[in-house]
C-alpha cells in the first residue's frame, strides 16, 4: 500500500537537484522578465495580455515546484526514513522495501542502500531463525541423548549388582551340587558295603560320619536354598529393570499413540530407581482407571524421569542436612476430558526468589556439570506445544514441592 | 597385629546390600580355610570392626548410605596404612575409575569376572606376607596412593596440559626420564586391572591399559605430588636420571645383541627403567633414617643393602620388587628388581631378564655396589 501512494505523490520526475535548479531559474529569471516587459511593453499595468500571465503563472509555478520540494517532499521523505530506520532498529524488520519520492537523485542512492541493508538483513534474520530451529532441535535430541544415557548408566548399575550376587550364588550352587552329588555316590557305596558286610545300623551312622557328610549336608542345604532364592530375587529385579527397558523402543518415535500413563510412570520410577533408592521411599497413587491418553509415549517418559530426578535431588538435599529418607509420591487421576500426573517430593521446595526462573532456558540450581538448566525448558514445551497440555507445580518451603501434569486425553486435530 | 608365622589372613567386605555380601560369603566358601571373613553393611561398623581387629584387606562397595565407600577408604588409609584397600563397585564411571585410586588400591567392577576378586586378594596378600610386619614399611608401602614424581615431570606436564590432545612421544620422554613418573602409570593402570593374571611387561601396555581417559587423568598436574628437594638430593635423584640416560644409549643395546625375543628385550628395558624405584619408597618410610643410612654406606664398610636390611627389614631392591609387583608389573620383572644385588648362582647365568639387569646394575655402578 504505502508504495502505491508514494507513487502517485511523486509527480514529476525529475531529480530533486533538477527540481531545485528549475526553481530556483524560474523564480529567480522570471520576474525580472515580467519586470522587464512592464516597463518596456506594458508600462500601465493596464494589458494583461496572455505573455504578463504567461510569465506570471511561471514564476507561482517556479515557487511551488520549490515549496513542494521544501515544504512536502523532503520532510516526507525524511520523515518516512526515520521512520523505516528507527523500526530496524528497534528489531521489526519492514513489510516491504521503503520507497520514497523522486527517488532519481541522491535520496534515491538512500533509498537503494536503505533496501539493500533491509535485504541483508532480512536474509540473515532467516538463517539466525532456521540455525535455531536447528540449534533447538539439536538441544533437544542432546538433552533426549543425556536423558537416554543417564538411564542406561541407571540401567547397568541396577543391573550389575544383582549380576554380581547371582552369578555368585550359582558358583557357589555349581559347587555345592558336586558336594552333594559326590556325597550320594559316597554314600550310596557305603550302603551297598554295609549291605554286604555290616548288619547294623549303628556301622552305617558311624560310616556316614566317616564321611564327613552330616554337618556339611545341613550346611549346604540351608546355603542352596538361600542362594537360590536370594538369585530369583535378584533375577527379579534385573527382569523388573529389562520390562521397563522396553520403554526404550518407543524414546525415538514421535507418533501419538493411546498410552497407559500409569504404566509409563513407573517405569520411569524403576528407570531413575539409583537416583533414589538411598535418599527416598517411593508411593504410588496411581487412578487405576486412568483414560488411556494420546501421546508421544518417548517424550512424556523423558518429561516424568526429569521431574523424578530433580524431586530425588531435592530429597537428597534434605536427606544429607539429616532429614532422613525422604518420600517420593506419584500420582495419577482423571480430571474431565484431561489425566493430571503429580510427582509430589519431600524437598526443601523450591526457593521463593527463582520460582519464576525455573522454566527459563540455561537456568539451573545445580552445580556446573551437574545440569543444564534445559530439562524443564525441554519438558515443559513436550507437555505445551506437543500436547497442548499444561506443566505447574506448587511448592511450600521446608515441605517440598509438587509438580503437576496435565494432558489432554484426545488430541486435537490442528496440534500436530 | 597378627605377627604368627601361619596366620590367616583377615579380609572384610563392607557392601550395604545384604545379598551382595551373602554372594560374596558363598563364593568365596571354598577359601574359609586360609582367608578369615567378616561380612558388614556399613561403613561405620567396618571402622569400629578396625579399631579392635586386625584386617588384611578390606573391600568395599561405593554408593552407600550415611557413608560411602571412597569416604570410608578415606578413612581408613588415615588411620589403619597397613590395609589394604579394595573398591567393589557397580557404579563406577569410566574416567572416575581413576579417581578412586587416590584412596583404593584396586578398583574392580561389578559383576566382576568369576575368580578375579579371589586371585587379585591373593595376589596382594602375597605381597603383603612378603614386607615385614611391624608397622613402617607395611604403611610406607600401602600407604602409598601416589608416588611423588621430579618437578621436572612436573613442569612438562603443566606444558602438555595446555595441548589439546596428550602429546604421546613427549610423555613416553617423561617416563624414560623419571623413573618415578613411569612407576605412577604403571600403579594407575594396575590398580584399575579387571582381569585376572593380566601383567605388564612394558609401559606401553600400562599406556594402553589405562587408555585415554586414564592418560588425562596421570599427565594432570593437578593431581601428580612433587619430590622435596631435599629428596632429590638426598636420592640423588639426578644422578639415577643421568643412568637412565645411559642404559638408554648403550648398554642395553649392548647386553641385548644375544637377545631375540622382543618380549624379553621389552622386560629387560622395563626392569633397567625401574629397578631403583625402592629407594623412594625407603626414603618416604623414614626420610631421616634413610639419609643416614645412605650416608653411613658411603663411608662406611658395611654395604647399602645390609644397612637397609638392618634398619628397614628390607632392602631397596626388595622394596622396589614389592612396589612393582603391586602395581601389576610380571613376575619376571619383580623377581629381577628384587634380586638386582643378589650375586648369580651358577646355573642363572644365561636366565634372561634377570641376568640382564644383575648386568646392567654392575657396569652402572662401576662393578662395585653403592
């Protein structure tokens, strides 16, 4: 719009320096003209014959041609300059390229390079832009990458400690068994001897002592016992970690699919269980006929292991001044055409003066190295712009903090 | 202290889960016969354990409650030298690993392989039945958790720090100049074996043993202790320097034209570069005593060896031998540190690495013993 009209005031065009000189010629030139045929032609004032309103009308014209130039045309151009260059400045790029008023002469060159900086400006705000798209990407696949490797470290310390005390009781139990079964040869000898030579049964307790078996036999019988059933344990808890490893084959898709939220969260309880398990005890208060929910299940487990491991952090924290075993809670329920989730911790809470900067990018309590600051950045806009779901919390200080989830059981179209 | 000559050997495992340590206990069932077993869930009971018992060996998980493993190692290598300490953990981290050992001994991973914790225990109780008890040279020994290098050593590494990848050949210069920098790698990645029966023959195994996380973590200036300069004049530590440049040069080549195996030739190079590292340990068991034994052999008539015997129990070569042998270096080697000073019997004479370094040390010191 605002091209079309600077067209249409820009009536002649000629250069605003033409423009000047023409004005200056006619206003200067003319009335000594007019002046010169009064006094030598028509010296009454009497004929205002067409050449007195000819010359007359030329030197207005001269005065207007100026007055257009001085009083309109540059403080427009000026005026729609500053205009243009304070919005650059102030970071809103213009709709389109600033076109001024007869643009042939040097404020035409301003006009020009006026565009050509909007140009390249305009070119380098879309790579800035399409960089951090990319850089955003890249934070989140790294922060997905962190998340997936904090957990299979989780993952193989969970899982090498039962290894250890298995693979223990079963050299043990190997062991044993030849124990056992070398007995029950020996023994089984001794009763085909005592068959033929000894009639009594006192030879054959005094034969099985011999052997040395009695004391042994009680021994190993409680050791094998123990040991399997400490191993089954153990091998429970090592296929307890394997089931919800499968959780893992839905982290990279990004497909929503009807999920058991209530499924998800304990296994990112069992996954983040050596964040815990010394610092504090885990409740679950699960809605047992929670909606199944459409979701990125990868994500939303990502978002849960965050705010477990952090409610974990703040219960250490406490739990080191000597505050004991602190609790974690869990929980789940159905709230109209919405699931909310709690991760609810016994914590410190979270301290007045950063409850506003928790959801800031790079903002982190935590000593370097330990976070990022990019977890409840990454988290909160999983459960917003992916779910079209809300992240909260409710934090007292002195009793810990509560972090609310809520998502939506259908999603709607237009959020893809 | 338990001074009987057949003593059994007390270990203690302090792990804060149950059935870690009843996995353990069973395991380990067939050697109750030589090795006594206590079995506790934390670590303040392993150290009220200490104060009225005497142990060997302890071996301990890391992430415990109220206190945890490196905390309680801590501890103990203050209050108790004398013992021996394991880590047995399944929350290492690779480049933390080598952190640990500031405190351990040896680290081991859980699940470690079956046999390994068995053979790598009687591995170091054997060495400990080899160092005399009664206190100083059991705590000089294994109260060592880092051997303090020249400033030399360590000024280049605060060079190579400002590299940004470790420049290799001019660390392979540092080991070959300092002998005690050299022991350093070796005790890093000894203490870090996960296999059993895995020894060292040359440094370049001990380099790549420790890989290049363990490599960040020896060339760190930070963490690397520095001699006195009392201890390297009293040592002599330059004059040990400039032999090494020798047996670099020439003897060596010299000694090893009869010599094909490059495994041998490997061993014998390794044996020359350390066989004088018992000195340091000596001096830091008692600096004082030792200038003056050092002194008294110079002047005197008595031999170094058998002023150290006298004084320390032990000779330099022994010390040297045992140091070796617990940072994982083979039997061969140890065996021809420790008797470097012991004459060869007649049918030695041709027995590789030993004669080899038997040689080396006679042509260095001229023939005579210093």
């Amino acid at each position: 719009m605002p091209e079309r009209r600077n067209k249409l005031f820009s009536l002649p065009r000629l250069g605003a320096r033409h423009q000047f000189f023409l004005a200056i010629l006619l206003i200067s030139v003319m009335p000594i003209l007019v002046l010169a045929y009064v006094v030598l032609v028509d010296r009454h004032f009497l004929i205002l014959n067409s050449p007195t309103i000819w010359l007359m009308a030329c030197s207005i014209g001269g005065l207007m041609v100026l007055g257009y130039g001085i009083i309109f045309k540059y403080p427009s151009n000026i005026a729609h300059l500053h205009k243009n260059l304070e919005e650059i400045v102030k970071g809103q790029m213009p709709d389109s390229h600033v076109v001024l008023m007869g643009i042939e002469d040097d404020i035409g060159a301003i006009e020009k390079a006026v565009n050509v900086i909007i140009d390249q400006l305009r070119e380098r705000i879309d790579l800035v832009e399409k960089q951090k798209e990319i850089l955003e990407r890249e934070l989140c696949q790294a922060n997905k990458l962190k998340a997936i490797g904090a957990m299979a470290s989780g993952i193989a310390h969970e899982i090498n400690t039962p290894v250890q005390f298995v693979s223990d009781n079963a050299r043990y139990i190997s062991r044993a068994t030849q124990n056992v079964f070398g007995f029950i040869r020996s023994l089984k000898r001794t009763l085909e001897t005592c068959e033929e030579s000894c009639r009594h049964v006192g030879d054959l307790t005094a034969n099985l002592s011999e052997l040395g078996g009695n004391e042994d036999m009680a021994a190993i019988e409680k050791e094998v016992s123990d040991a399997l059933s400490e191993s089954l344990e153990g091998l429970d808890r090592i296929a307890s970690i394997v089931r919800a490893m499968r959780g893992f084959a839905y982290m990279g898709k990004q497909e929503k699919v009807t999920t058991d939220i209530n499924k998800i969260i304990e296994n990112a309880v069992t996954m983040s269980r050596h964040e815990w398990k010394h610092v504090a005890e885990i409740e679950y208060n699960l809605d047992p006929a929670l909606p199944g929910v459409e979701c990125i299940p990868g994500d939303i487990m990502q978002v849960l292991l965050n705010i477990i491991v952090n409610a974990a952090h703040a219960v250490r924290g406490v739990c080191e001044d000597g505050g004991g075993m602190g609790r974690i809670i869990a929980g789940s329920r159905t709230e109209k055409d919405q699931v909310a989730v709690t991760i609810t911790d016994t914590g410190g809470g979270i301290p007045e003066k950063v409850r506003d900067q928790i959801f800031e990018p790079f903002f982190t309590t935590k000593k370097y190295g330990d976070g990022t600051g990019q977890g409840l950045v990454i988290s909160r806009s999983i459960i917003i712009n992916k779910h079209g779901g809300s992240m909260t919390f409710e934090t007292e200080k002195g009793k810990g903090t509560t972090f609310i989830i809520r998502l939506p059981v259908r999603q709607e179209e237009k959020s893809a | 202290m338990n001074s009987s000559g057949s003593h059994k050997a007390a270990i203690m495992f302090i792990d804060d889960e149950k059935q870690v340590l009843s996995g353990l206990r069973r395991s380990l069932d067939e050697k109750r016969g030589q090795w006594n077993m206590k079995f506790v869930e934390s670590g303040n009971e392993a150290l009220n354990l200490l104060e009225c018992e005497h142990y060997d060996i302890v071996v301990t998980d890391l992430k415990m409650p109220v206190m945890d493993g490196m905390k309680l190692l801590e501890i103990v290598k203050e209050k108790h030298p004398s013992v021996i300490r394991f880590l047995l953990s399944a929350h290492v981290r690779r480049p933390f690993i080598f952190d640990t050992l500031a405190v351990a001994h040896h680290v081991l991973l859980k699940p470690c392989r079956s046999g390994v914790l068995e053979s790598i225990i009687s591995r170091w109780l054997d060495i400990r039945n080899h160092v005399p008890a009664g206190g100083r040279m059991l705590s000089a020994v294994f109260g060592l958790n880092s051997i303090p290098v020249m400033p030399t050593t360590r000024e280049c590494l605060m060079r190579i720090k400002n590299l940004k990848t470790i420049d290799l050949p001019s660390v392979a210069d540092l080991f070959e100049d300092d002998t005690a920098f050299a022991l350093e790698c070796f005790r890093m990645a000894g203490g870090t074996v996960q296999e059993s029966g895995r020894v060292f023959r040359g440094i370049d195994e001990a380099v790549s043993c420790l890989g290049h996380e363990g490599m960040e973590r020896l060339v760190d200036p930070e963490r690397i202790k520095v001699m006195s300069s009392d201890m390297i004049k009293i040592l002599d530590m330059e004059k040990i320097r400039e032999r090494h440049a020798l047996v670099g040069s020439g003897i060596i080549a010299r000694i090893s034209v009869g010599v094909d195996d490059p495994l041998l030739h490997k061993e014998i190079k390794t044996a020359a570069l350390l066989y004088d590292v018992g000195r340091i340990i000596l001096f830091l068991a008692d600096p004082v005593e030792y200038e003056r034994i050092l002194l008294d052999s110079n002047g005197g008539s008595r031999s170094l060896c058998e002023l150290e015997k006298n004084s320390f129990g032990m000779t330099h070569a022994d010390a040297g031998g045992h140091i070796l042998a617990m940072c994982g270096l083979s039997s061969e080697i140890t065996e021809a540190v420790r008797l470097h000073h012991t004459v060869l019997s007649a049918g030695e004479k041709e027995s590789g690495i030993r004669a080899a370094l038997y040689q080396i040390n006679a042509e260095i010191n001229g023939g005579a013993d210093d």
